[in-house]
C-alpha cells in the first residue's frame, strides 16, 4: 500500500497524542470558563479528565465526591498498593497498565471467570454481584479500590457487604450507566460512609470507572 500521495485536508490540525490532550483540555477549560464553572482544585483534575473523556460538561456539576476522597486515595495508592477491582475488562483494559505496573499496583476484573459465572446461574444473581464477593473472599485481608462502570449490582453487593461488616473498600468509584436501579445504587455508595466517587444520575460507563482511577494515577 502505498501512502505517499494521500490528499491532505487544510482543515484538519495534524498534532502529535500529547499536543491534542494539550489543545483538548484547553478547550475544555476554555468551555468551562464560558458557563461560569469553577472546578474545586482537589477534585478538578478528575471532572477534567471525565469531560475530556466523554466530551459530557454534565461531569463538571454531577460527580460527586466525599471529602477529601483524591487525597485519600493517592495516599492508598502509594502507601498500601492496593488492588484495583473493576466490573468491566472494558475498565480493566482502560485503567493505564504502565501507572499501575510503576506504582506496584494489581488490577483485577473477575466478571468473566467461570466460577463467577458459574456461582451466579446458581444464586440467580448477577456476575457483577458474584465478582464482589470473590473480590471480598480473595481481598480480605488486602486494600481494595472497586472501580464500577457498569453494574448497580454491584455497588449494591459492595454497600451490603460493607453494613454486614465483611468487607470494607479503600475507596469505591460508583459510575455505572444506564437506567435500572442505576440512580438508586449510586446514592446508596453516597450514604454508606464509605469513600466514593460517584456520578450521580443515568451518566456514567467503564470509560468513565478508568479515567477516574487514570485521573489519580497519573498525578502520582
């Protein structure tokens, strides 16, 4: 194939990966600046990395964090190493392998293990509801960080597991999407006393789950 004579188009900006996050988040902060919006300085590299990946503003007003959440959790993350579990190999796969591996950081997702979906045909459950149980099995003795883009059954097992007082997560980014339950397991995560990064509403996704984790990753 040859590419020596492909058509250029005046339009379109040729940059480097670097120079259009550069030009993106200008963009972005530009955007912000016209609808008055001020990102609190803790958790802005987070709505920003949110917005850049999705190109949704509403990031700017509707995530919502506990106090001092970012910090906390790039104590975790330093002090303790601990284990990332995802609902998604979709987030999995987003969570940036090069921070982790720097950081001496595992990242998990067991939703397609056979004894996960083996375990929720059984119990008439789900798989996201079964890979937080293995998590809390296999982790108990380890921090963890659950990271849900996908499955309010999830954050439901995580917030059940937590008031039984078996399991108790670092941290839990509560951004799953979609329209059953959704709303309703996201403000249970805000109510347990937990740690949490949450996008309340319908918004959300494993792209989301991963550029919140990447958010705090690459600040270390």
């Amino acid at each position: 194939m040859n590419i020596s004579n492909l058509p250029d188009f005046p339009q379109i900006e040729v940059c480097s990966p670097s120079q259009i996050e550069k030009r993106s988040m200008e963009l972005i902060c530009a955007e912000l600046g016209l609808r008055g919006i001020v990102l609190p300085a803790e958790n802005g590299q987070t709505i920003l990395r949110c917005i850049h990946t999705s190109a949704d503003f509403d990031y700017a007003e509707n995530l919502v964090f506990s106090p001092g959440v970012v910090k906390k959790i790039k104590s975790v993350l330093v002090a303790e190493k601990p284990v990332i579990v995802t609902d998604t190999n979709m987030a999995l796969a987003g969570i940036s392998s090069r921070a982790c591996a720097r950081l001496g950081i595992e990242k998990v997702c067991f939703m397609a293990d056979e004894d996960v979906a083996i375990a929720a045909e059984s119990s008439g459950t789900t798989r996201a509801v079964c890979g937080v149980d293995k998590a809390a099995d296999l982790f108990e003795n380890r921090p963890v960080i659950f990271a849900v883009g996908n499955a309010p059954t999830a954050l439901v097992r995580i917030r059940q597991l937590h008031d039984a007082g078996l399991f108790f997560p670092r941290a839990v980014i509560g951004v799953p999407v979609g329209f059953v339950n959704v709303v309703q397991a996201k403000e249970l995560i805000i109510e347990s006393g937990m740690d949490y990064i949450v996008a309340r509403g319908q918004k959300g996704g494993s792209t989301i789950a991963a550029a919140i984790i990447n958010s705090i990753l690459y600040a270390l």
